[in-house]
C-alpha cells in the first residue's frame, strides 16, 4: 500500500490504528531485548 492509502485507513479506524504499530514494535522491541538478555545469561 502507498502511504497516502495507509494514512487514509488509519485516519478512518481512529486512535486504535495510530497504537498498533507503535505497541507491535515495541512487543518486537522487547521480545528481542530479552532474547539477547538470555544468551548473554547463558553465556556466564
């Protein structure tokens, strides 16, 4: 989809569009924080 048709459809789902992405990257953002975290862990 281009941009302008993305905008078009979360501008017509209101707020709750705006927050997916953000909290799908954040759940991304963590999930590979602690992934990291746990094999560093092992490492020691």
């Amino acid at each position: 989809m281009m941009n302008a048709d993305c905008f078009a459809v979360m501008a017509s789902m209101g707020w709750l569009a705006w927050l997916m992405p953000f909290m799908l990257l954040l759940l991304v953002g963590l999930s590979i924080a602690s992934l990291i975290k746990y094999l560093f862990s092992r490492a020691n």
